[in-house]
C-alpha cells in the first residue's frame, strides 16, 4: 500500500511541476507575445494537493495547499516581474 502512494504521490507531485511551468510558459506569451490560449489553471494545483496529501512524508502532508497556492500565483507573479524588469531596462 505504501507503495501506492509513493508512485501516485510521485505521479502527481510531477505533473504538478510540469503544470507550474506550462503556466509560466502562458502567462509569459501571454504578456510578451499576446497569444492567448485555453489553459486550465487549476489542474495542477489540484493534482499537487492530492500528490502532497498521499505521499507518506508528514511534513508534505501538513503542508497540502502549497502546491494549489503556488500554482495560482507563481507564473503570474514570475511573468509579471518579468515583463516589469524587461520595460524597466528596455526604455
């Protein structure tokens, strides 16, 4: 059983990294470039709440809702700095 959880964690844990940079990657073209794109936010959030919640690490367990928090506001926080610091140096 402990198994189980260690490779769903893993699994989710995972996509909830690739799900932070994907939006990083959409935020960023989205202020650079204005290409838009369907993107769902949340997904990754969720999936990174459920892999910390179900993988056997307490202190990952006490700490679910960073993933979800961090997926909200990470990309647009780095994209927004970002585009701040390119007009900033690039006037």
């Amino acid at each position: 059983m402990v198994y189980i959880r260690w490779i769903a964690g893993t699994l989710l844990v995972g996509f909830f990294l690739l799900w932070v940079v994907c939006n990083l990657a959409y935020v960023y073209g989205w202020h650079v470039h204005r290409k838009r794109s369907s993107l769902v936010i949340i997904v990754g959030g969720i999936a990174g709440l459920v892999g910390f919640w179900i993988l056997p690490i307490k202190v990952l367990n006490d700490w679910f809702w960073i993933p979800l928090a961090a997926d909200i506001a990470v990309p647009y926080g780095a994209a927004l700095l970002f585009v701040a610091g390119k007009r900033l140096f690039h006037r």
